[in-house]
C-alpha cells in the first residue's frame, strides 16, 4: 500500500515505531520508509518521556535522508510539525501550533512529534519523523495527569479515517519537510507563525530553569523569541508551558 | 593540569565574566585571557591552547535584546593521536537517551567510526552524534544537559 511517496508498514503493536525505523535506516532503508502502528507498547516522548499509545489513534514514523546540515536539523522541528497541522486543519477549526512542535486544539495536545536524527561529523545520515495523532478521546486521557490536557480528531471530523489522514499527511510532509532553506524555508515559517499561538505568558521549562514570558516570533533558524521581563531572550530548546 | 580543571576554570570566568586569569602550581602554568587572546600554558605534559570568546552583546537595532547563537571561538588542540569530537549544532548535551539510561560511553570506552557518543537535543530533536574515528574516549569536556555552542568540544579520543 502507499500514500503516494510512503512506502507504507502498517504493524499492529509495536514497542516504538521510531525504533524500528532506526533498526530499518541502520540497514540502509530508503527515504520515505513508513511504519504504522495501531499502537505502541513502549511509546516515547522528549528524553524517553513515556508516550501514552492506546488503540484507536495513529502512531506513525517516516524515515527522511535530507541534504541538510546538523545546524539546519532544529528547522526540521517547525516544518515537520507545520506538515502535520496542516493535515489536520480544517476552515475554522481551532487548531494551533506551539512552539516548537506540538498541535493544539483549544489549548489541548491533540498531534506530538517526536525527531530523531543521526549524525556524524556535518553529514546528516537520517531524520526520523515519529508522529503520534490522537483520532478518538479514550478513558484513559480523562483521567489522572492527562486530564482536560488532551484533543481528537473525531471532536471536529467524525468520518475522517486513518487512510484519509495518511494521505493528506503524505501530501503535507512532502509540501514542508524539504523546505528548509531559501525562500521556501521562509515562506514555511511564514506559515508556521500564522498559525501559531502568540502572546499568551507562557513559561519555559528546561530542566530546573525556568524562564516566564510571552512568546513574540520566531528567530531565522527557528528558534523562539521569549519577552521577559529582563527584555527580549532566544530560546533553543525546553517545554514551552503556559504560565 | 587536568583537562577537568581547565574546563572548570573557563566555565567560572565565563560565570564571572573575567578577562584575564593566570595561575601557577609548581612548574604548571595558565593563562587565559579572554577576547580572542590565545591562552599560554607552560608544563612538562603537551600544551593546550584554549581562547573564549567574548559575550555575546553586538546586537541588531532591530531586536536590540536578542542574542542570536554565535559561533563560539573558543578552541581547544588535542596531541597527533588524538580526535576532538565537536558538537555540529547549538542545543542541549546529553550523555544518555533518557534519565533512567547509562550512557552511551564512559571515558575509556572503546569506540569505533558510528558509535553514537551522546545526544545533543535543538527544539525537540534528539540528535544522536556519532564517532567519526575509531579509538578510545580519554576525556569528556560538557556536563550532562548543559547548552553547547557550534562547533564545542564534548569528547577527546585516543585514536586507536
């Protein structure tokens, strides 16, 4: 089966779709080398975070070989998540983004991406893209830490089927992912930043700093402009959480 | 002088902002200055030159508080046989792929050309950097999960 440019590998459970593209992209797997999985038992975020992965949703990864620099990867961040947005927006539905990477539907995680690259002096071996989508509210995310912090897609597309999403992602990623110089690059953050949740006081979090304030745009790599009270500060890296 | 040391010492002046810095212990001697001034080290074991930079402040009218990375100057040379791993990108350095992990490698972990040697993570990427040479680690210059510039030296290995 494809979506187009994928080459699809639809699995039912799996421990980490990523992980298993890194075992498939250390045996030379090409670019576009796509696994699907109708959930994860071993499901990860940001520094081995547990991503929750029940059945119902979708958890895909998709294998890219970009000509890029290690110091171009961070734009790979606003393009992947920007791709994966605009699969999901609908005329009039709230969706936002927010910095670097997360799909928010009223202010609840609705899409996280998790990127993973590999590199070795300035050459990029490969990006891989985890993507994990959440099509239908379970028990589980009314509950406990995830409580009021969570959205699906069938809250605004009911008929929408993994299919669908497939394609329209197959679509998207090729539109952003590669847009990571020139006018393209530009044209991308552009984008992003339009549909971009700005202003709100927000915190970042990274570690046992912490930094309060509104974000104010994006950085020409990528990077977030943080105003404080101290004055405007670049952001690199940490969770952006509102304050 | 262990390179631990060194490494210490630039971290506190880059903390205090000191420009000029110089210590003497028995035939041991440094001297840092900073500004692009080449660091003296006399001693019996091989010298290392090390330069810092200075802070960031040149700064665009237009964005008058933002610091955009800079590529840092310093520099730090390693002996014949030896292979200065550096980081390719600005971001977040971490010797595991999760707090509960070990680390990729230790000092003295034998490493070969694809090794992964760390994580170093830019805006929610986890970059996995890998070894470019085969050899052994003899010295980790960057604490876990402190920021790294462009460009940085994390790891020194013998080259086997």
């Amino acid at each position: 089966m494809t979506s187009e440019r994928m080459i699809l590998h639809h699995y039912g459970e799996v421990s980490s779709t990523n992980d298993l593209i890194k075992e498939m992209a250390d045996k030379g797997a090409p670019e576009w080398t796509t696994v699907v999985a109708q959930s994860q038992s071993a499901g990860r975020g940001r520094m081995g975070r547990r991503w929750h992965s029940p059945r119902g949703n979708l958890y895909l990864s998709v294998l890219f070989r970009p000509e890029i620099l290690p110091s171009e990867l961070p734009r790979m961040s606003i393009l992947s998540s920007l791709a994966v947005f605009m699969a999901l927006y609908r005329d009039k539905t709230p969706l936002n983004l927010k910095w670097p990477n997360d799909i928010l539907l009223d202010g609840r995680k609705i899409a996280g991406v998790l990127l993973e690259g590999r590199t070795q002096g300035d050459r990029v071996d490969y990006v891989v893209l985890g993507i994990g989508i959440n099509l239908k509210l379970q028990e589980t995310d009314q509950a406990g830490e995830l409580a009021g912090k969570t959205a699906a897609v069938e809250e605004f597309d009911s008929l929408i089927g993994v299919e669908d999403i497939l394609d329209d992602l197959s679509r998207t990623l090729q539109k952003y992912c590669f847009a990571y110089r020139g006018s393209s690059w530009t044209a991308a953050r552009a984008e992003w930043s339009k549909h971009a949740a700005w202003g709100r006081r927000s915190m970042i979090v990274d570690g046992i700093e912490r930094v309060e304030g509104c974000p104010v745009k994006l950085t020409e790599g990528g990077s977030l402009i943080l105003e404080t009270d101290r004055g405007l500060i670049t952001v690199q890296s940490g969770d952006l959480v509102e304050a | 002088m262990e390179l631990k040391e060194i490494r210490e010492i630039l971290k506190l002046l880059k903390r205090y902002e000191i420009q000029d810095f110089s210590l003497q212990r028995g035939d041991n001697r440094v001297r840092i200055r900073r500004g692009g001034a080449v660091v003296e080290r006399s001693a019996a074991a091989p010298a290392s030159l090390v330069t810092m930079p200075e802070p960031a402040q040149a700064q665009a009218p237009q964005q008058p508080a933002v610091a955009e990375p800079t590529v840092p100057q310093e520099t730090l040379s390693v002996g014949e046989n030896q292979f200065l791993v550096t980081s390719p990108i600005v971001g977040t350095f971490y010797r595991a792929p999760s707090p509960e992990s070990p680390p990729y490698v230790e000092v003295g972990t034998v490493v070969s050309q694809g090794t992964v040697l760390c994580i170093v993570e830019a805006m929610k990427i986890m970059n996995e950097i890998e070894c470019e040479v085969n050899g052994k680690i003899s010295a980790l210059l960057v604490e876990n999960a402190q920021p790294v510039e462009y460009g940085e030296p994390i790891f020194i290995v013998d080259l086997a």
